[in-house]
C-alpha cells in the first residue's frame, strides 16, 4: 500500500506532464500560417467585403444603363428633330422652285411691258386718248390707260415682292441645312457616347465575372432595370404636366378672423385624380409621409414595387412647388446619387398647383403620413 506522500508525488508528475506537453502543442500551431485556423470558418469582414463589391458592381452597371438610355432617348430625339428639318426643308425648296416660276413668269410679262413702252411710249396713249370721239369715250379710253400702267405697275411690285421672298426661302433653307449638319454631329456624337457606356459596361460585367463566384443576379437585375427605365423615364418626363390645377383639396379648414387657411390633399385621392387617365401610368401611386412623397409603380399581380423614388417638396418663390429628388430604389437596390442624377437630367421637376381663390398665397408647404398640407394666406 502506497504511502500518501508516494500518491502526491505521482499526482504531482502527471500535472507537470500536462503542461509541458500543452507548452509544446501551442509552440507548434504558432508557427502555422494565419488563416490555418479559421478555414472552416471565414472572417465576417469577408463576407462584408464580397457585399460591398456587388452592391458597387450593381451601382455601376445600373448607372450605366441609365446613361445608355438618356443617350438612347437623345439620339431618337435628334433623329426625330432631324426628319422633321428635312421634311421641312424638302417642302422649301418645293416651294422656293414655284417662286422661281412665278418670278421668270412675272420678269416675261414686264419685258413686253418694258418693250411696248419703249416702242411706242407716251406718245402711243395720247394717240388712244386723241382718237377719241366724244368726251365720253376719252374717259372711257383713260380708265383703260390708267388700268394698264396700275397693273403693270403692281405687277413690278408684286414681282420684287416674289424676289425678296425668294431671297428669305433660300436663307431659310441654308439656316436648316446647317441646323440639319448640326444635329446630326451631336446624333453622331451621342451614338459614339453611347458605343462607350456599352462598352463599360461590358468591362464592368467581365470584372464582375472574376470577382463573384454567380453573376446571374447581377443580369437578371440589369435586364430588368432596362425594362423599368422606360416607365420611369416616362414618369420624371411628364410628373409635373399631370393635371395638377384640376385637382382640389380633400379637406379645407380657414381662419377667418387671420385670413388664413389650411388645404390638405390625401395620396390616395392624388393618385385618382393624376395617375388614372394616362394609360401608361395606372400602376403608379403617392405616398406622403415626414420625409417628402415617394412614388412608385407596382404591377398589380405583386406585392412589392418595380421602383420608387423619393423626393422633398420645397415651395419657390414663383408659387411653383418643385421635386427634389432624393432617394431612388430598385428591386431592393438603393441607386448612387449619379443614376439620380442622369435621370433627372432635362427634366423639368416643378409643377403650378391649382388656382387659389379669394387672391390666397402658399406661405408653405408640408407632408405627414398619407398627406400633403398647404398653408395659406391672403
């Protein structure tokens, strides 16, 4: 039987043992590469950095897109322009070849005239006038005089009429061949523009491909995009000419004692009253709420919107109350500052509200949850 001094002792062994062979374990895994530990599982800033490229890679490409399309809508815009002018100038030119007639017809007429005159000048009219018997019929012969020298005389005003004409159809068909030159420089130079940004975006999709592991996603989202830009291009274009000065308050409450009233207008009735007639933008609606309104499309088959954008209201000094644009997203995506800004490009983002009466003033303008307050004054 072991003593207890002899049990301590081994006790005592083992605990060293223990720690030595722990020393050497830690000693060896140091010297192990970094990552060795964590294959299995990675570092969340990883996962954070792959995030943040594809959101910037989502960004870019989108931006992309929209550019295409505001150079595609410039270059249809010119080419329209363009046709016009040459239609325009093709009936000119129609024109300015029956001026050349009527002015060689009119040059004939007063060469006989010229040649008649000099033949037989004065002398000619006074042996008509002599040659009459009788009082009556000199006046008669007279009337007649004087009916031919007034209308060759018009005839010669009439006639530097039709060249001074001439000489403004030619300025004017000089004016819009070079306006045709000119469009068609900028048409060519937006095509050229437009060669670039597919191009980029080409780049963009080609580097997307060596940095994610699944580009399918960022496709489909710029497929669909390009089928959404038409829409909302179409939405900035025309938001500000929607009837507005025939809509009318939902709720109206005046202080007669201060002159002052209180219009609320309600998103849903705003909706009704501005979305509903136009065919292309029946699936479009308000909301208002603390920060500005936010309009967006949904089909009506889904639950979430196609875009929406949201923008402050501000009132201008013209009685005028102006969109400002400052959020726009995407099937989730929220879209740079730069696409904002390319989409808003030309596109006039202020609308007159409707006629006040009694010479009330907007003194200003506010949004809650589900409406649009104007304060008034006369």
């Amino acid at each position: 039987m072991m003593t207890f001094r002899k049990i301590m002792i081994k006790k005592m062994s083992a605990l060293v043992f223990m720690i030595v062979l722990s020393s050497l374990v830690l000693n060896s895994v140091s010297g192990l590469p970094n990552n060795f530990l964590n294959t299995a599982n990675p570092p969340d800033n990883s996962t954070a950095q792959v995030k943040s490229t594809e959101q910037k890679l989502i960004e870019e490409i989108l931006a992309l897109d929209s550019r295409a399309l505001a150079l595609q809508n410039q270059i249809n815009e010119l080419s329209a322009q363009n046709n016009e002018l040459k239609r325009s100038l093709s009936e000119k030119r129609r024109e300015l070849s029956m001026l050349d007639g009527a002015v060689r017809d009119r040059q004939k007429k007063l060469s006989r005239w010229i040649v008649f005159s000099f033949k037989g000048g004065i002398g000619s009219f006074l042996g008509v006038l002599v040659g009459a018997e009788d009082m009556g019929e000199f006046f008669r012969r007279l009337d007649n005089i004087t009916f031919i020298i007034e209308y060759y005389n018009n005839m010669i005003i009439e006639t530097k009429s039709l060249i001074f004409r001439r000489k403004q159809e030619e300025m004017e068909i000089m004016n819009k061949q070079n306006l045709v030159q000119e469009l068609e420089q900028k048409a060519k130079k937006a095509l050229e523009e437009l060669k670039s940004v597919i191009a980029q975006k080409q780049k963009e999709l080609a580097h997307a491909r060596m940095v994610l592991k699944d580009t399918s996603f960022l496709e489909e989202i710029s497929e669909n995009w390009q089928d959404a830009l038409p829409s909302l291009n179409y939405l900035l274009k025309n938001l500000t000419s929607l009837p507005w000065t025939s809509i009318s308050p939902d709720n109206l409450k005046v202080n007669w004692f201060t002159l002052t009233a209180r219009a609320e207008f309600k998103d849903t009735s705003l909706t009704q009253k501005l979305f509903s007639n136009d065919e292309k933008l029946k699936n479009v609606y308000f909301r208002f709420h603390p920060e500005g309104v936010t309009v967006s499309e949904k089909k009506p088959e889904s639950s979430v919107p196609i875009y929406s954008i949201t923008c402050s209201l501000e009132l201008t000094e013209e009685q005028k109350i102006k969109f400002s644009p400052k959020n726009l997203e995407f099937n989730g995506v929220v879209l740079p500052p730069a696409v904002i800004k390319e989409l808003m490009k030309d596109n006039n983002m202020e609308f007159t509200p409707p006629p006040l009466p009694q010479d009330l003033k907007i003194t200003s303008i506010s949004t809650e949850e589900g409406k649009l307050i104007m304060y008034l004054k006369r």
